[in-house]
C-alpha cells in the first residue's frame, strides 16, 4: 500500500512527491498528461509584480509580509522552499541561482521585453539586463518562432545594447523543418557544438554576451553550454522561445530522474475523473482506461492538478465551476460577469485566476467554515485559491513553495 | 464525466493549442524528414480534410506509424493517432490501396494459408530469394521480422484436443491471430495460468480484431470485421464472463480503438469495453483481490521489460510489471523508450524499414545496457518481441509465460508445457 497518491506530475506535484519521498513515503504520481513545465521558460518566478502590474517588485523577500493573510505564501515558509529547489537543482546537475542581494533578476523574454524571475537555471544567467555588455542576439536562419532582430531591436529601445545576427541551420541540423526540441537534441552532439561554436567565432565582437534560442542540448546541456563558452570565449546565455521550451522540458527531465532515484513510480495519461471517500476519508481514487477505470489505492492524497488553465479547475458556457477531481468547494463568484474585468490588459488582473481551493494552515482543503474537507488530502500549486500567478508572475515560485510545503505536511500527517 | 461522445475524435480537433509537444515527442519525426510531426499532420492538416475537399492535400500521414506517443503527451486530449488513421482511410477510399497493404490487412488470411502446411509456407517465404522478390514486388521490407508460421499447428487444434480443467469459475481467451498461427506458446501459458488460478478457459469464436485493417486505411472492411467479434463475444460479455487477452494490441481496438475510429458507441461495445482484459490487467486485478497464487519458484535472472506504445495506451499503468515483481530472484527491469518501432505492420513496409529500425535504437540500447547474461526481454505485444529480438538477438516471451515459468508450468526456453514434455 502506498502511503501517498500525488495527482498532477507538474512542478507542484514533483516537489510534493520529492519532499514527502525523501521523508521516507512510499509514493506514488498519476497525471493525465506532462505537466505545464513543457511550455514553461525553465525559469522561477517567485513574485515580479504587487500590488498590480504597474509595479514591479524589486525583492520578492521584502515584499512577501505584505501578501495578504490568505496568500499561499503567507501559509508557508516560501523563501525555505526556494532554497531547499535550488540545492536540488545543484545536486541534479541543473543548477539555478538568482540575483545578487535578494534581488530579482531581470531577462530578456522571447519577445526582447524584460521579465522579472527569481531563479533561473545557468544558462540563462548572462542574459541578466543589469550587466552591461552589449548583446548580440543570433538566430537560426529557417529555425521557426525565433527572432533576433525583433529581440535586439526591442533591447535597444530599453537602452540596452544589442544587435542581431544569424547563423546557417545546417551548423546544427541537415534537417529543413525541425521544432526547438529537435533542435536541441541535435546539439546533443559534440560535433555540432564545435561547429556551432566556430560560427558564433566569427561573428562575435569582443567585449559582446551571445544570446541564443533556448536550444543548448537536453541530455547533454551542460557540456553543450560549457564547449559554447570555452570555444568562443564569450558569454552565453539562452533565451526561451516559443513552446515546447527546452528549458522547461530540461527542468521536468532533471526532477522526473531524481523521482525515479528515489522510487517514485509517474505514470501519465491517467486521467483521474472519480474517488470513493468512506465518510472523511479518501479510500482510493478512479482513472479512465480503455477498460474498466483503474482504482488507486494509497492512505493519502494529494491534489496538484493546476488551475483553471492548467485543468484542475473546470468550467462550462453556463458559469459553473468545479475542481475537476473531488469537487471541492472553490472560491470562485458564480456569476461569470464577476470573473473578469473590462480591459483584457487591466492592471488590477482577473478575479477568475484568484479563484480555486481554500487550504488551512497545514495545506488541507477547506470549507467555506475552514474544516477540513477530507481528513486525508492535500492540495498544492495552480488548483490553490488566492494567488494570481498571471498578475504577480509567481507560478513556479507558487507551486514550488506549496509543493513543498503540502508534501512536509502529508508526509508528516 | 465526459462521455465517450464529448472525446469523439473530430470534436478534438478544436482542443489542439499548437503547442507541439506532440511533435516533440513523435519517435518517427525524430529520426526523418519524412513525418512532418503528429500536430501537422493532424489537427493542422486535418483542417484542410472537412467535407467538400476534393482530396486530401498531403501522403505523408502515410508515415504516422499509429504508435499513439502523440495522444499519451497530448495535453489537451487531441486523439491525434486516430485523426491521421481517419485521413490515411480518406486517402485509401479516395485512391485504393496498394496490394501489399491489402495483405497486410488479411494477415489472419495468411496465417490461415500458412497453418496448411506450415513448413512448406515458412520455406517458401522465409528463405533470401523470396524475401528479397517479395520486397522488390511488393515492397514488403526483406530484414523485417515477419513472424513464422508455427510447425506444431495452431493453437486452437491444440485447445480442442487438451484436457480442460472444468470449474466453475470461468474465463474466456481470445487469443488473436498471431497467438494462433505464429506463437501458440504464448496461447498455452496463457491457459496453463489461468487453470493455475482455478478457472476454466473457455475458448469463444473469433476472429481478426481488425487492427492491420485500421492502420492501413481500411475502414469499411475492418468494419465487417469488429461488428463480427462483437457479435461472436456477446454471448460471453452477456453472461459476464471476463474475456482476457494476451495480444494486448487486439485488447486495446476490441476495447477501444474500433469503436473510436469507426465511430461506433453503442451499448454492445459500451458491454465489450467493460468485458475485456489485458490478461496481465486481469492478473492484477486478481492480485488486488487476494486471488493471485505466489507458489512462485525463483526465477534468477534479468529480464529487460519494454513496455508497448500499444500496452501505454491502454492507460492501465503497467500491470505486466506489477505482477512479474511477485516472482522471487526475478529482477524485471523497466525501459523508457518510447515504441519500438515496428509498430503494427509499420516496420514491415520497405520504405519505412529503416525509419522503424532507427525508432526501435532508443529500446534495443536499453536491452542491451542490461548485461551480456540476459537472454529474454519481454513486452506485452508480439510485434514489439519480435521487433527487439530482431534488433538484440534477444528470446522475446510474453509477461505471461514467464509467470507460467515461474510457477512451474513452462519451459521459457522451448515455450512447451512441463506437463507435455514427458
């Protein structure tokens, strides 16, 4: 029997399933499908803008006491939880690190916009706009949904000082049509990464950081990335495109090994759609098959399905909302005319990404008179009320923080 | 809950967000020009496929091999798979088929030939100058590991002539075509288990599960052929009795894929889905109830499990695995790659050959990183064991003889029963 069922194997559920792992919980994760990571930029946002989108945040540390009473991370040991990803990310051979001085860094987004995040893996640390190295921006001439030009001229505009270059796609593939993930599977090799190399010789200045697409390697990144510097004698760093985004798939990779090390069974393509409680308690939960629906048995759970974007929330035409696997309650205004503002890009943000399910203290699901739904489940990430992980640019950082935080929990219960 | 109806493939089309994971994960683009990708070639292409298009605007979704990664990834549950076989059917009800596909469809046609007599088909077809005409004919891949007929006929000779253990719990079999005509091994370990376990096996009438039909475009044909096993297996389904499978990619269209495909829901196959098993499904779920002898005999060795795209897609998790952990000494080791390749009659095409061999790498590295001393691998679909012996030299054998072994039933290495060796 499994001490502990995680539904979701996106960034919330992993760290769930790792922290209550290696408290020594026989889990287990099911998910119905790859989680969000896939589309992420690989980096952790913890908190880029508060009280609206008008203001940026400088530290995320400073601000976190004035987050509201019910914000995930005034529940939690936030800070804590991003320390305790970054040793793991170390230990996984895909280090992260942040700015100096509790600050956030600032990068380059695919667009050439600058993006507060809080953490991000090393290869995109040279992008950190508060350097002053001129940039230049090279693209692949045929690779599709990445531009330099449009990236430099839009730094430029922020006075920061880049150009842009190109180099031919057969440097790294003798393919025509080839995704970002492809793309970097082929930079795998070592051959390629030589040529790659010599061709960004040409071309850079000195004294000039090379930014590139997101598309260093995947098995082999960091020898990629390594060979990229020592051979052109510049700084590099990557810049996440379109998705798929290597970064984020780099990142889901790193944490599914360091799942399976630890004997935590993922299986994916299984969608939870039902569960049989006994009174309080939660004896098993159901996923479709092309059969019969599979039961999964464990003496806990925990609920990491995302948010209304991500799934665990669903809603139809009529204005109904509900959390997709245990029907919790859900903070949600139930007319659909109070879900949204006028403006699409209103600074305030809307009210509809704040919704989802309330926790306690102890990350346990509540009702609207804060008991505890069921006596043995948990909650984590995007499914959880009170955050706008879209306004406050707090995502990763969310899902990390209450990953953790409701892993410790179930695994202690 | 959605209803089957809510997830009909068409419907999904419009769920697709272009995000490309599909394409990201697709064995078969990752190695050629050919396949553009799962997200161009279906929901992009299928665009362009609505009623009152002259024809289909594209042939490569010919190079789709049905192993359904695209759908397992999917997160928006475009059934991906399914939209390219309707539009490689499209294509086939626009320009026919070529013969050599036409065969393919009839392999239970063939075994049927074949199983006449057996040593004369496997001399006539399986010898260099036939299999290189039969490529140069009819483009049928000369390497490729096209079974062979079995020499000690089929296996449901051997079932009416066998003594049954008569009891009242029952099961039925179904065994499929590769089980009867090319390894009734499989078929006898599968009987000897489930009479270990107490039940008697009764054998239904059967027929091709249609699967060779569906990957080849043919869709009114594989038509005739579900709604015939529909009806043979209603009585069965009727009478709840459970019917298990031992090729789980027959369990995975009887269950499933027909009726998606076909567009075919209704309460008889509604019946039939909740009716069938994966025999090692079964097996588990006998496990879960306390059913499951463990008067196991210790198995020492390594055994490099790689589990089907067509056993993934059942969603079922991986209840081969579950089970064979039961066996004492037994050390089953679980490989991640993602199809082997051959997928279905994918690999046996000779302009797809190479492109299946170079799909399988990811699964032949893996069973050869498991040491010099293995001498099986195994998988729940015949077409994957056949496709890893080819690439390993491995013995390929089903979950199900090795657990007929470890119970003291089955000679693994001769695929005979100890009770028929004396």
């Amino acid at each position: 029997m499994l001490d502990l069922i995680v539904i979701g194997a996106g960034l919330s559920g992993m760290l769930a399933a790792h922290t209550a792992a290696r408290a020594g919980a026989r889990v287990a994760i099911v998910s119905k499908g790859l989680g969000a990571l896939h589309w992420s930029a690989g980096t952790i946002d913890a908190l880029g803008y508060f009280p609206d989108e008008k203001t940026p945040v400088s530290s995320p540390l400073a601000a976190l006491p004035m987050l509201a009473p019910n914000h995930p991370y005034t529940l939690c040991d936030a800070p804590a939880a991003w320390r305790e990803f970054a040793a793991l990310t170390h230990a996984c051979g895909l280090p992260y690190a942040g700015a100096n001085a509790d600050a956030n860094l600032w990068l380059p987004s695919p667009a050439g916009a600058a993006r507060p995040t809080w953490l991000a893996p090393r290869a995109q640390l040279a992008g950190d706009l508060a350097r002053a190295e001129p940039m230049l921006i090279v693209g692949v001439r045929g690779m599709r949904d990445f531009f330099p030009e449009l990236i430099a001229e839009n730094l430029r505009k922020q006075n920061h000082a880049a150009r842009a270059a190109f180099v031919p796609l057969e440097v790294i593939t003798a393919r025509h049509d080839s995704n970002s993930v492809q793309l970097a599977h082929a930079l795998d090799d070592p051959a390629r990464q030589l040529k790659l190399a010599r061709e960004l010789k040409k071309i850079v200045q000195r004294g000039e950081r090379i930014g590139l697409p997101a598309i260093l390697g995947l098995d082999n990144h960091p020898n990629a990335f390594q060979t990229l510097e020592a051979e052109t004698g510049a700084a590099i760093f990557e810049i996440p495109t379109l998705p798929p985004s290597v970064p984020g798939i780099r990142l889901n990779d790193a944490l599914r090994r360091e799942l399976h090390r630890l004997g935590v069974r993922v299986d994916v393509n299984m969608d939870v759609r039902g569960f049989h409680a006994d009174g309080a308690r939660i004896a098993f939960v159901e996923s479709e098959t092309s059969g019969q629906p599979l039961k999964h048995r464990a003496e806990k759970f925990l609920l990491a399905t995302g948010g209304i974007l991500g799934g665990g929330i669903q809603s139809d035409p009529t204005g109904k909302t509900w959390e997709a696997v245990f029907d919790l309650p859900l903070t949600i205004a139930p007319n659909r005319g109070d879900w949204f503002r006028a403006r699409f890009f209103d600074p305030a943000g809307h009210p509809i990404f704040r919704g989802g399910v309330a926790v306690n203290r102890v990350f346990q699901p509540v009702n609207a008179h804060g008991a505890p739904v069921y006596a043995n489940l948990w909650a984590a990430g995007g499914v959880l009320a009170h955050a706008d992980p879209i306004l406050e640019r707090s995502l990763e950082g969310v899902a990390i923080a209450t990953g953790v935080a409701a892993g410790k929990f179930a695994s202690q219960a | 809950m959605h209803t089957t109806s809510w997830h009909s493939v068409s419907m999904t089309l419009d769920e697709c967000i272009k995000c490309n994971i599909c394409t990201s994960y697709c064995p078969v683009a990752a190695v050629t020009d050919k396949f553009p990708g799962p997200k161009y070639a279906g929901p992009q292409a299928q665009r362009f496929r609505e009623s009152g298009q002259i024809t289909s605007p594209d042939v490569w979704v010919d190079y789709c091999s049905a192993c359904r990664v695209c759908n397992e990834v999917c997160p928006s549950g475009v059934k991906i798979a399914e939209i390219n076989a309707r539009a490689k059917a499209q294509i086939v009800h626009e320009r026919g088929i070529p013969l050599r596909n036409w065969f393919f469809g009839r392999n239970e046609i063939l075994g049927r030939i074949g199983n006449l007599a057996p040593q004369i088909a496997n001399l006539g077809f399986h010898n260099p100058v036939s299999r290189l005409m039969a490529e140069k004919i009819l483009g049928v891949a000369r390497h490729a590991p096209i079974p062979h007929w079995s020499t000690e006929g089929n296996f449901r000779a051997w079932f009416a002539r066998r003594e049954k253990l008569r009891a009242e719990k029952k099961v039925a079999y179904f065994h499929g075509c590769s089980t009867n005509y090319y390894e009734p091994a499989v078929g006898k370990a599968a009987v000897a288990v489930l009479e270990h376990l107490g039940y008697e096996v009764v054998l239904p009438p059967q027929n091709c599960c249609a699967l060779p039909m569906l990957n080849n475009g043919e869709f009114p044909a594989a038509e005739k052929l579900f709604r015939s096993n529909l009806k043979k297996l209603a009585p069965y389904v009727d009478r709840g009795l459970p019917i298990v499978g031992t090729s789980t990619s027959c369990v995975l269209v009887l269950r499933e894929e027909a009726t998606e495909m076909l567009d075919l829901e209704n309460a008889q196959t509604q019946a039939l889905k909740a009716g069938m098993w994966d025999i090692s499904e079964w097996l588990r779920e006998r496990l879960e109830q306390g059913e499951l002898p463990t008067d196991f005999r210790e198995l020492q060795m390594v055994v490099p499990y790689h589990v089907s795209c067509q056993a993934r897609a059942h969603r079922m998790g991986r209840p081969g695995l579950d089970v064979l952990m039961l066996i004492p000494g037994l050390d089953v080791r679980e490989g991640n790659a993602k199809c082997c390749g051959l997928a279905g009659t994918y690999g046996y095409k000779a302009e797809k050959y190479d492109i299946a061999m170079q799909v399988g790498e990811d699964a032949f590295r893996f069973v050869r990183a498991q040491g010099e001393g293995v001498r099986y691998v195994t998988a729940d679909s015949e077409i994957c064991r056949w496709q890893l012996e080819h690439g390993t030299q491995k013995l390929g054998r089903h979950p199900v003889e090795i657990l007929a072994a470890a119970y003291g039933l089955y000679d693994l290495d001769r695929r005979q029963l100890l009770a028929e060796m004396k």
